[in-house]
C-alpha cells in the first residue's frame, strides 16, 4: 500500500512554515499525500516573527495570520517545546522520516572583534531583542541607566533596537510587550541614542519604510549630520542600481538639511565613524571610540587615522545575528550556515541522504521574512526531485503515531497545534481588559501550561 511522503521540519519560524506549505502544494500532495510534522524548540511557533520582529511592528507580526493557514491543514503537526538534537537526534528523525528539513533560523549576536566589547553595559543586540519581546529564556530584566547610548550596526535591528529605546514605555504599552519589559522600558533613561556605520548613507542596508518610521514617533528627533553626507562613484552606482538604497540615501539628506526640532529623545544617526574600542573605567562603559573614515571611490571605505571620543554609558552591537551549529550537520564556520546546494545538505562533496536545509540556517542572517519563501521552494523542489528519482532512504517507522510515541517515552512535553490556539486565546484574553490585541506570556512554564502541553 502506497502511504504519504513523511516529512520532518526541525524549526517553526517562516522558512519552515513555507517549506511545509511548499510541499502541500506540490504534486506530491495528491495521492498518496504528504504528512509533515514540524519539530520547534519553543512551546510556541514562528521564530523570529514572534521572538525578533519588533513589537511596534503589528503588520509585520501579523504574518502570522497568513502562516496560520498553512498550520490550520490536517497534513500538518507541530510539535513544540522538542529540541533538536537533545529531545530527538538525526538519526531518530531519520528512522521516523523519509527526508528531514532544517529551518533552525539565527539566534545569537555575531562577534564584534574590537578592544572593550565585553565590559559591563556592552550588550549584543539579539539580547536585548530576545528581552523586549518576551523570549522564555533570557533574563526578565534589562539594564537601562544609560543616558547616552551607542548602537552598532546600520540595519534594520539597528534601527529596531535605536527606536526601542528612544520611544517612551506608555508608546510601546499598546504592543503585546509583557509586563515586565513595560516595566524595565518605564526605567529607561535614555535621552540620546547613536547610531554608528562605518561606512556611508549610500551604503546603509535600512530598509526605506523603517527608516522613515523613524521620525514618526512623538517624542524622537531624528538628526543627521550634514556632514556625514557623502559619495563617490561607487556609492553613486549603488544608488542608480538599488532603488531602496537610493531611497534610503534621500530620507537621509533630508533629514541633514532640516532644523532640529524639540522632541524629548534625540536618535543620531551618524556616518564615516567606524567604531575602534569600546571604553571602560571599573569594568562598565563610559564611551565609545570611532576612528572617522572617507570613500576609497568603489563605495568602500578607509581610516583617516582621526578618532572621537563618544560620551555614552552603554552599547548595543547590531552586527548580524548567528545561527547554532547543528549537532551531526556540517558546518561552514565563515558564514555560519549547513552547507549546501539547492538546500540539499551537503557533507565531503556529497548529499547527506535525506537532509535539507532553508532559511537562515542555509543562506545566513539576511534578507526579511517573504525572501524565506522562495528559498523553501528550492529546497523543497530538490527534496521531491530526489523523491520521485527513488534517492530518500526508507524510514524503519514511518506511521505518524510512531512520532507520539517516542516522544511520550522519551519524556517530553511537547505543544501541538491545538495548544497553540490555546496559547493564542489565553495571550488574547491577556491583553482584552487594557483594549490591546495580546500581552504576551513570557515563562515557558506558562507558555506551556497555557498550551495544555
Ligand atoms: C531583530 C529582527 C527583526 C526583524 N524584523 C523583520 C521585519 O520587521 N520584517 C521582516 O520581513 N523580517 C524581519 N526580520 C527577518 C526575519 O525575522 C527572518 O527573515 C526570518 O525570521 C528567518 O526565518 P527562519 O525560519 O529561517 O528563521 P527563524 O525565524 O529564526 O526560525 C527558526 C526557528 O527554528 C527554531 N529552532 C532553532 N533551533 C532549533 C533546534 N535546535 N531545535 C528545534 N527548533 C529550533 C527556532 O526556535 C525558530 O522558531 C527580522 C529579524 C531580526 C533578527
């Protein structure tokens, strides 16, 4: 009897979500079928969407709306609160699964190599995104007595954790932020934040929206220094080639021609300083040192051997986030991602049989959400390729109910999709009373006691 395409997906965020989507709407799909399983290590699904994306953002977060859609199908399962490989290995899934996909996304901050990163008050920003948006396993509190603040980075995190903390708490109190970070955020005592690129306005990877939203906060002004506005023929290409860039690079005059106005909060955002050392007295921040850099012509830049000394009391490196190494996968250190063709693992030149990979576990931290699909479908098209040409393994145990059953004897306690509308219910309900969409629930424990886990 021919029986359903059994398909894993380890990490529920977007690239793992459109990956499962991507196979329901394949050919495969009609008889016999696929069944996908989605394995998550949180009690809840849609990685960086529920633990990144700002929570000023509601639009954005509301892909999770769409994402419900593909969840809501009976072909599909998650499994949540299941960790890869502690809970279930490659070679479990593997035994369980025709083919496994890896969708475990990004998490951590990467290193920024430069002398004082580790003093007291030096914060890398996946941290203190993770806190803000209410991630079960970072600490419930977050140190804010900085006046002046300095932010690394000139992306849109950068531009997310500089809005952060120039809005005031009762701006983000409408969000779904839990108590405790609208708490944290009241304590804030941030006038000044500074935005540092090394590089220049043509260069800056903001998108054009998030930078304009910027300046639509009551309490930030928003300046430019007329003279950080620069190009050479490198960046004059960049801008003719890449409308957004160009886009970016306008906001940006605009905003250095503009008289300064007197909202509370001031947001600098400064070119041509590339940041050289954090500094330090007694183990905590007390400034920041930028070496001023010029166009090289090409759209790079150089040092000018001119250093400034900024007074600011804390830092927050915005330099890209990392991804974990997956135990028993390859590795590429350089760009901290599985190696890969097409999404096909590969190890030694070869296929590792069965393994797949999409999102930002494959093609590295760039790139927002809706750039997750069409990676998923080329990881998916070369799964089923390999299907119909007869080179996934055999699985000993492919019987969905098998899954339970490892799981229920391996002691864990997962979530399921049921639990998630369960989850969603108890955060709405949450929020209901003070008229807010949700206020989310932050303990795992009470993720997974609302989850009926
Ligand atoms: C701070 C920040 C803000 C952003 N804001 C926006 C925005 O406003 N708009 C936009 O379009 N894009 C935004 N992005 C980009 C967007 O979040 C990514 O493009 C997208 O989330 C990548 O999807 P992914 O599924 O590859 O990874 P992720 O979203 O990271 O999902 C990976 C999933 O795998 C799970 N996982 C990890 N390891 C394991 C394991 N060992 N076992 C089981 N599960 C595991 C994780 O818990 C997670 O749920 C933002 C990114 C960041 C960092």
């Amino acid at each position: 009897m021919p029986r359903p395409l059994r398909v894993a997906i380890v990490g529920a965020g977007p690239a793992g979500i459109y990956a499962a989507d991507a196979l329901l709407k394949s050919e495969a799909a009609t008889e016999p079928g696929v069944s996908i399983d989605l394995f998550e290590k949180m009690p809840a699904p849609f990685g960086l969407i529920r633990y990144g994306v700002a929570p000023d953002h509601p639009r954005i977060k509301g892909i999770i709306t769409a994402l419900h859609q593909v969840l809501d199908k009976p072909q599909v399962r998650l499994f949540g609160n299941v960790d890869y490989p502690n809970d279930i290995s490659l070679d479990e899934l593997h035994s369980l699964y025709d083919a496994v996909i890896f969708s475990t996304g990004a998490t951590a901050d990467r290193a920024l190599d430069i002398p004082g990163v580790d003093l007291d008050g030096s914060h890398g920003a996946a941290d203190f995104v993770s806190w803000y948006d209410g991630h079960p396993d970072v600490p419930r509190t977050w140190p804010l007595e900085a006046e002046k603040v300095a932010v690394l980075g000139v992306g849109n995190v950068a531009l997310d954790v500089a809005r952060i903390l120039a809005k005031t708490a009762d701006e983000l109190l409408p969000t779904e932020i839990p108590p405790n970070v609208y708490e944290g955020l009241k304590a804030n005592k941030a006038l000044e934040v500074h935005v540092f690129g090394r590089r220049g306005p043509a260069q800056a990877k903001f998108s054009p929206m998030e930078l304009r939203e910027l300046d639509h906060s009551p309490t930030i002004e928003v300046v430019v220094n007329p003279e950080d506005i620069d190009y050479d023929e490198g960046s004059i290409a960049t801008r003719r080639a890449n409308k957004q860039a160009d886009m970016v690079a306008k906001t940006l005059e605009n905003w250095a021609i503009r008289d300064i106005g007197d909202r509370p909060h001031k947001l600098f955002l400064h070119f041509f300083e590339s940041p050289a050392e954090v500094l330090g007295e007694d183990g905590k921040v007390v400034g920041l040192r930028t070496e001023r850099t010029e166009l090289d012509g090409t759209g790079n830049v150089k040092g000018t051997g001119r250093f400034t000394d900024w007074d600011v009391q804390s830092v927050y490196r915005a330099v890209g986030y990392l991804s974990d190494e997956l135990p028993k996968l390859p590795w590429d250190v350089a760009s901290g991602t599985v190696p890969d063709e097409g999404g096909r693992v590969i190890e030694g030149g070869v296929h590792l049989r069965s393994t797949y990979v999409t999102g930002w576990i494959r093609r590295g931290p760039i790139g927002l959400i809706g750039h997750t699909k069409g990676d998923a479908n080329e990881t998916v098209a070369n799964l089923l390729a390999d299907h119909a040409q007869g080179r996934l393994h055999d699985p000993a145990t492919p019987a969905p109910e098998a899954v339970d059953a490892f799981l229920a004897e391996r002691g864990v306690r997962y979530t399921t999709w049921e639990g998630w509308h369960r989850l969603d219910a108890a955060e709405k309900a949450l929020g209901e009373p003070q008229g807010r969409e949700r206020v989310k629930i932050v303990e795992r424990d009470g993720m997974l006691e609302a989850s009926g886990a």
